[in-house]
C-alpha cells in the first residue's frame, strides 16, 4: 500500500506538468499517512523498550543478556507474519494489525526476561555453564508456557466480535497469539543457545571503564537485593502471618475502585471520541429547497473553514495554516458534505475536535436547516445518542420526535441534536372533478396535459453530431412558478372543446413524505445526537432517556414505541457478546492454572 501511494504521489506530480493552465491535479485523502504513522509508532516504541530494557538489564544483571532478550522481539514479529503468510489468514499489516504488535511487544519482552534472569541467577550461582542454564530456563518453563496460554485463553472470545468497530478484533488476536508462540518458541530453544556465551567475570580492582561499569552494576545489583530482603520479604512475612487482615484490605481497595464509577468519580465511556484528521460537515435541506440556497450554505461553510485556518495561524504564531484541501460536493439539491483534509495531527497543536468547535462557531446560526453536524472522530460507530421511535401515526410521531429533540439538547455536552424525519416538500395532487369526468375526460389526460403545461412537451429531436437534442415546449418560467397559472390554463377534452382547468379538476397542496423508513415493518423516525465525551457520558445520558425522559414523553403518544440505536445497539450487543466469552475465559483460565498448580482451589 505504502509503494503504491508512493507510486501515484510521482505519477500525480509528473502529470502535473502536462495539463493546461487552471487545472491542478491533487492526492486527496491519503489514507496511507496513518498506517505509516502506525508504522512509525511500532518502531518508535520498539526502540524505546530496548533502550530501557538495555539499561535495566545492564544495571542489574549483564549487557549481552539484555542484546539476547531484544533479539527475541524481531524474530516473535517475522515468526507472526510468516504464520499468518503459511496460513493465508485474512490479516494484512494494516493499522489494526500495526496496533496488535504495539500491543504485544511488552509481553515479549516480559517473557524473555523472565527467561533469562532465571538462567542467570543459576548460572551466577552455580557456574556450571550449559548446565546452569538449561536448569535455570526450566526452572521458569511452566510458568511461562501457561503464563502465555492465559494470555491468549484471555484474547480468545474477541474472535467471535462482529459488530460496529468490534469486527476488527480478530485481527488483532491473531497478531498477539502468533507473537506470543513464537515468543516462547524463541525463549525456549533459541535463547538458551545464546545465554550459554555468557561469561560472569570476576571482580577487578583496576580502574578500566569495564571495571567501572562492573563496579555501578553491582552496586545496583546490591542495592535492589537489599530492597528485597530488608524491605519486601519482612512486609511479606507480615501479610502472610496476617492473611486475613490482608483480605480484608484487598477487598475493601476492591470496593472503592468499584465504586469509583457509580460515584462519577472515573467516569465510563464505552467509545471513546479518537480525533481524526479530517472533518466531515454534513448540511442537510428540507426536500423542495432550492440547490441554490444549498450552494450558498456550503459555501459560507468552506469560508467558515477558511477564517478557522487564519485563526489557526495567528494563534499559534504560524505562518502556515492547519488546513490542507476542502472538499465540497453534493448528491443532491438538498444535501452536501463539506470534507476537510487536516496537517498531521503530530504537526499541530489543537485536535481536530476543537477545530470542529472552532468551525461551529464561525458558520453560526443557519435558517432553514434539517439537520447539520460536524464530525471530527475517527470511526464508523453510530450516533452516541440514537433513540429510535417506531408507529404507524406520522403526526404523533412528529410531535414525539420534537419533545424529544428539545429535552435531549437541555443535556451538557450535548450537540446536532436532530431526527431523520423527512418530511419532503409541498406536492400538488391534482384530482379529476365529477364535471370533468362526466365531459369524457380521464384523469391520465388531466394528468398528462398538466405536466406537459409545467414540465415540457416533446415536439422535436435534433441530431448534432453523436448527440441528440430534445425539444420540449413549456410554459414561460414566471407563469411555472405560480400556482394562479396553474388554475387558469385550458385544459382539452376529448369533444375538442377547451375550458378551464378549475372546471374539470382541483389541486390539493399537501406535505409529501420524501424518504420512509420501516424496521420490521414499522414506520421508524431516529432522533440523533452527538456527546462531547470530555464533558458528558453518553452511557448515563442513554440510562436517564431510557428510564425517565423517554417514556414520559411516549405517555402522551400512546401509539408510538421507541428503543436504543445507535452506540447504545452496538454497546448492549458487543456486552451481552463479552458477557459469555468473559464466563468462558475465566473457565479456561481456571483450567489452564490448575494443571500447572496441581490444585482446584488455588487456581480460585
């Protein structure tokens, strides 16, 4: 992917030179830049832990020990890609797969630590080379062969994840699980081979930089030493002596932790708000809107957008802005989406959540709008709040959706509160009177005549070169546009006669209903909302409408039912989904502990 972004970014830069003047060939939307962000991020972190692991292990055990150990994480990684290669698994090194490797280069590291502090303290101890350290690696093996097994047993039930964001789950499974195997592969049978070099030199009283730094590291080998046996074992002895004093104190911490969350001391948020570097604004019309009044909105949005940029600039002392492209384009005449094309967010200050706010403000207040939203979030879930009203009455569904919408803005942090009813424009329903019926005429014919009167008449085709040209004959512009021309045009009947279009039909105004939407054969109107998860929790927001707010309203509807959509849907599903696999992740971790521990009860 990276090669051929590569690939087009010359291909777009070379074209360049070859298209006339005015005309710029531009890379939208490089969706690559984040993967190799993640990309970068793996390394970035890799690299860190050896440092750190270099230093701790140089300090307190030997230097070739720490290069052995992160020697182990390349090969954990390559073992990964080659299985899932040998396999044909469908993962490809993606951002969700780059993420699995961050999230599992501290376990390797962990593993092979353990591994050969083990075989090093034999081998300090005993001095018997291959000896003492293959005694050293056994002495570890089993807890470290169920260690990793508990650890996969634990990413297991997020294979069977598959709805909203929660399907790219296994991909990150399989990612850990491969890499812990081959981690204990190489910990196993290929580190050892390695440890067997090291060679535990004896004290020098020489002033050599090796002897100097021999010297600080047993200085920092002692001092850990003596934390451990002057500090940590007589508080150990002490909580074992008093067992159940300990308890008592374990389980009341547990108690406060849980209660942490009730109290709305930590606050809970199921999915959390992740800035992207985009910003989609979305500018939705009521049906029958003129396209013009939609251009115009659109374009006070992208000069919204544009004074942002400048403010942007001049707060931060930058002479450049934090804009790269905008985007606007239209499906129809009453809907656009103006697309905003961010800097990295590593090169600027301000998330993309604020410059949205920043936005908002610079657009103000638009007259007539349906619905308009600002979306600066990575990912596809649902509205954070999403109340879907189902019945069969559109009007008390109006009015429900209405109440609806007005109490769930009185909510802090709560923004773009709007409802997917659309209503359509105005429509003329023109209907055959009694006396145009009984002077032969059809209601077609009334029908036809009308549309041929505002629409067009076909009366002629005109072949120019490989296209054809339609003529339609029409009423003038002015006279299509009222209502008056409509009444006073002549209408013919079949005697050959013409009158009036009052006469022989009526036309009845009325609202059309442009989109219906049914969900098990219901009629469905969705009032949406989006949360500033900072300020609110939309959790505690879905619980009061849920419980309180929403049924209230409902008792004055009685025909109109509602339920929760939206990240509340996916919630209660990827929960009640959980809610097995975390029974059967804790079976499997119990079985998996008790045949090292040869017990049924220590493992609880």
């Amino acid at each position: 992917v990276l090669a051929m972004t590569e690939a087009l970014r010359q291909w777009a830069a070379q074209k360049q030179g070859d298209l006339p003047p005015g005309v710029e060939l531009v890379v939208w939307s490089d969706r690559s830049v984040i993967l190799n962000g993640r990309i970068n991020l793996m390394l970035k972190s890799a690299v860190q832990g050896a440092i750190l692991v270099v230093l701790t292990l140089a300090l307190f055990l030997d230097l070739s020990l720490a290069f052995w150990v992160i020697l182990g994480v390349p090969f954990a990684f390559l073992g990964s890609l080659l299985a899932i290669y040998a396999l044909d698994l469908a993962v490809s090194i993606n951002v969700i797969s780059v993420f699995g490797f961050i999230l599992v280069l501290g376990m390797l590291v962990d593993d092979g630590i353990v591994t050969a502090e083990s075989a090093y303290v034999h081998l300090e101890r005993e001095r018997d080379g291959v000896g003492s350290i293959v005694r050293g690696v056994k002495r570890v093996t089993v807890a470290t062969v169920f260690g990793v097994a508990t650890t996969i047993v634990a990413f297991l039930p997020a294979l069977y994840l598959e709805t909203g964001m929660a399907r790219f789950m296994p991909q990150i499974v399989s990612v850990v699980a491969f890499c812990l195997l081959f981690s204990l592969l190489e910990t196993k049978l290929i580190l050892p081979a390695h440890l067997r070099h090291i060679k535990i030199a004896p004290p020098r009283d020489d002033n050599s930089l090796k002897s100097r730094f021999l010297r600080v590291q047993r200085r920092c080998a002692n001092g850990f030493q003596g934390f451990a046996r002057h500090r940590y074992q007589p508080l150990l002895k002490k909580a074992v002596r008093n067992r159940y004093l300990t308890v008592a104190l374990f389980i009341g911490g547990l108690l406060i932790c849980l209660a942490l969350v009730p109290s709305g001391i930590v606050r809970m948020v199921f999915l959390p708000n992740v800035p992207s570097d985009n910003i989609f604004i979305n500018l939705t019309m009521p049906q029958g809107t003129p396209w013009q009044t939609t251009h115009e909105y659109s374009l006070r949005i992208e000069d919204a957008i544009r004074a942002v940029d400048e403010r942007y600039a001049k707060e931060m002392g930058s002479s450049e802005g934090v804009v790269k492209e905008i985007m606007t384009y239209s499906t129809n005449d009453t809907e656009s989406l103006v697309l905003t094309e961010l800097i990295p967010s590593e090169q600027r200050s301000v998330s993309s959540v604020q410059l949205a706010q920043w936005i908002r403000e610079a657009v103000g207040e638009l007259s007539g709008v349906q619905s308009l939203t600002f979306n600066a979030n990575a990912g596809s879930g649902g509205a954070p709040i999403d109340v879907q009203l189902q019945g069969e009455n559109l009007a008390q569904m109006r009015a429900a959706a209405e109440e609806l919408k007005r109490a769930i803005a009185d909510f802090d942090g709560v923004s773009d509160v709007r409802d997917s009813f659309d209503a359509g424009g105005p429509e003329l329903d023109i209907q055959l009177t009694e006396q145009g019926d009984a002077m032969g005429l059809g209601q077609v014919d009334l029908a036809r005549q009308v549309r041929q009167a505002f629409f067009g008449a076909e009366v002629q085709r005109v072949q120019r070169g490989r296209h054809e040209v339609r003529v339609y004959v029409r009423l003038p512009l002015a006279d299509r546009e009222s209502l008056a021309a409509l009444r006073s045009l002549w209408i013919s009947t079949p005697s050959g006669e013409r009158v009036p279009f009052d006469v022989v039909g009526r036309a009845v105004e009325y609202s059309g209903v442009s989109v219906i939407q049914r969900v098990d054969r219901q009629r469905v109107v969705n009032v949406r909302a989006d949360v500033n998860k900072a300020v609110a929790e939309p959790g505690e927001i879905n619980r009061v409408l849920r419980s309180e707010l929403v049924p209230e309203i409902l008792a004055k509807y009685p025909s109109v039912s509602f339920s929760l959509s939206g990240e509340a849907e996916e919630q209660a599903e990827i929960t009640d989904t959980l809610k097995w696999g975390f029974i059967a992740i804790m079976l499997m971790i119990y079985t998996t502990l008790a045949i090292p521990l040869k017990s049924y009860t220590q493992p609880l």
